[in-house]
C-alpha cells in the first residue's frame, strides 16, 4: 500500500516551472492534503501567489514540543524526455529501486515522514510532539512565496524545531 501511494503521488507532473502544468500541481496539492488526513493528520491547502502551500498537523498538546517538516511537491522538468528509459512521470519499479521525475527530490522523503506519521498515530494513538507538516509546490523555482507565506501564518507555524526531509539519503 505504501510503494502504492509513493506511485500515485510521482504520477503527478507537479512541475512548478511550467504553467502549462499549474493544474497538476494544483491536483497534486489536493492529493497531499488528502493523504495527510487519510494519515490522521488535519490538512488544508493555502493559496499563494504562486502555488499552494500544504500544511498538515496533529492535534496539538500545550507543554509538547513541535517539530515542523518541511518539503515540497513540485518537481523539476524532465526534459530532455528522450534521456529516460521510462516516462519521468510513470513510475517503475526495478531491482528494488523507483524511477520517476520527484522519487528523491521531493516526494519520497516527505510522503516516507506522513506515512511514518500515519503509522505511529495508528498505533500509539498520538505522537509524543506536536507536528506540522509544510509541503510546499514552488521550492524548484526558489520559493518566491514560502517567506510572505510564513510571515502570514509566523503564529501558526511556530515551532521548536524544523526537519527538512529535501536532503539526501547517507547510507543504504
């Protein structure tokens, strides 16, 4: 169930750079904030600008830390089309491994932390801290939005921590 959802996020051509496809990005928002509710997480999409911003959350607790996560959903172009040996936008699984425009860059880290949020509230119950999850669509294209944005919601986004789930993987 889960590769299912890692391959119906990557189906989404969620590129930010090409307003031929601000509609998919616009799908792929909505598809997030849905997988987050599905996770147990409160969720709603903000309109930018630009692109809109994800935001998802626990119930929060007073006296808990909060740790905010942070990515984003849109994606590069996957031109030149002809360098792939598969559509960038049909994932495929091969010895283990997904091919897709955005499996590492961005949406398999962050759909790995939602999942794994989903997991521990199914089995706890809860969380042990308050989360926020941030999933932005515009980071490919420098975030021209995500500061005003912030500034807008600074109350609400307050956190002791952030996590960027944008990095790469150090080992196996």
């Amino acid at each position: 169930a889960q590769l299912d959802d890692l391959i119906a996020y990557l189906k989404f051509p969620s590129v930010s750079t090409d307003s031929r496809h601000a509609g998919d990005v616009l799908q792929c928002a909505g598809w997030l904030r849905d997988k987050m509710v599905s996770q147990g997480l409160e969720a709603e999409i903000h309109e930018t600008a630009g692109h809109p911003v994800v935001v998802g959350r626990n119930r929060h607790v007073e006296g808990r830390p909060t740790v905010m996560i942070y990515g984003h959903y849109d994606v590069q172009p996957a031109d030149p089309l002809e360098l792939w040996d598969s559509p960038p936008f049909e994932p495929r699984v091969e010895d283990g491994k997904i091919y897709a425009r955005g499996s590492t860059d961005n949406k398999g880290q962050n759909l790995a932390h939602i999942l794994g949020i989903g997991e521990t509230i199914a089995a706890e119950g809860d969380l042990p801290v308050n989360v926020i999850v941030l999933v932005e669509g515009e980071e490919e294209i420098g975030s021209p939005n995500l500061e005003l944005f912030l500034e807008q919601h600074k109350e609400e986004l307050a956190c002791d921590i952030v996590a960027v789930s944008d990095t790469g993987m150090l080992a196996a």
